[in-house]
C-alpha cells in the first residue's frame, strides 16, 4: 500500500499595499501627511522686497551711526508708531531734516591722531582740519594747514550722496510711509517701491567707484589709521 504524499500549496505573492489602500484602511490619517503641499515660489514683487530690504540694510551702513540710530529710536515716538497728525506730522518733518542735515555735515567731518595715540576730530575746511576739541595749540595748527586734510569735491557728493541714501532708507520705514502717506495710491506705492531701490543702487556704485578717504563723526571705522 502506497504512502500518501503531501502536496505543497503554492504560495501566493503577496501585493504591496497602495497609499489608497492604507487611506481607506485608515480613515483617520491625515492627508496632508500625505500628500504634503507643494511651495509656492516667491513672485516678482516678493523677490523685488527681499533684494530692496537686503540693500536698504546695507546703505545703513553708509550712514552715521549716531543718525542712523536717532532715526530709529524717534521715529516710533514723533510719528506714534505710523498715526500722524497735523503736529507730529510737522515735527516728523523737522526731525528728518535735521538727520539729513546731521548725515550733510558728518561727510566733512575727520580725524587724526596724535603723537600720544589720541584721536581728534575735525571739520574739514578749505586749507586743512579744523579740530574741535584738541587743547594742543600746535598740532592744531598743523592740522588746519595740512593740505592732505583740506575739502575736496568728492566730500560734497558723499554729502549729497548721504542725503540721499538717508532719504531711502526713510522711504522704507514703515512709519514714516503711514504718517505721510496713510493710504498711498496705486501710484504712489509704486514710486516708494522703485525709488528707493533706484536710489540705493546708484548710490552703492557711486560710493565704490569713488570712496572716502574720511573717518569721519559717527561712521563705524577705525579712525586714525
């Protein structure tokens, strides 16, 4: 009598299961989970922010910092944080003129330093520098007749340069903007939006083609040197 033989069964391959499978298995996953959303590419007008906040911080730079930092800690008060009216308005107005003005006087502003290693500071004149507080009498003198101190023309452009690029830097502040343009038009925005920007780059060429020789008031290099 022969001995029965067992069969073997075939083994069925198993299916992989799909995310549609695991999805209905699983009702309460969540799908955004998994199907994570595609990110949106910035736009023009996005990227165009970006690179115009980039080079305002960097032609502050360009600023004095004692101005820069007045600039910065009254503008919040004098304008009450964007809410003008018609007196913080006007006294808005005369604070910017003044830093202005303080950005102007700082590009003719030196310093040398002494054979004791103090550093004097000085306005620059059409014959030398004319110290302000120096009590050597001498050296004063020598420093109001040195010709490698005297005024020149590339003093004036950084000056008028600095008012600028202190103007384009208020442009972009965001309290300054709503005090005297609390509802700009289409326009209006557009030109705050460009000529800054125009202004930042002509000014950053401007002052690399031709560079200061100054170490002035309130800019943050090493004077003396």
């Amino acid at each position: 009598m022969s001995t029965p033989t067992i069969r073997s069964r075939a083994t069925v391959p198993t299916k992989e299961p799909s995310i549609k499978d695991v999805t209905a298995a699983t009702p309460n996953v969540d799908q955004d989970a998994l199907n994570p959303p595609l990110q949106r590419q910035p736009s023009m007008q996005q990227r165009a922010t970006q690179s115009l906040t980039s080079t305002v911080a960097n032609l502050a730079n360009l600023l004095p910092t004692g101005t820069l930092l007045a600039f910065q800690l009254l503008m919040p008060v004098f304008t009450q944080n964007g809410s003008c009216d018609s007196a913080t308005r006007a006294m808005t107005l005369v604070l910017l003129a003044l830093l202005a003005l303080s950005c102007f006087l700082a590009s003719f502003t030196d310093s040398v330093k002494a054979s004791d290693g103090q550093v004097y500071y000085g306005l620059a004149t059409s014959k030398g520098l004319w110290l302000f507080d120096c009590p050597d009498l001498t050296f004063k003198a020598a420093a109001a007749a040195d010709a490698n101190k005297k005024r020149e023309f590339r003093d004036w452009l950084h000056a008028v340069l600095s008012v600028l690029v202190f103007g384009a830097v208020a442009l972009r502040d965001k309290n300054a903007v709503q005090c005297f343009y609390p509802t700009p038009g289409k326009e209006t925005q557009e030109v705050l939006n460009i000529v800054p920007m125009g202004i930042g780059i002509i000014c950053s060429l401007l002052f690399t083609v031709i560079p200061t020789t100054r170490h002035g008031i309130g800019y943050p290099v090493t004077p003396g040197k």
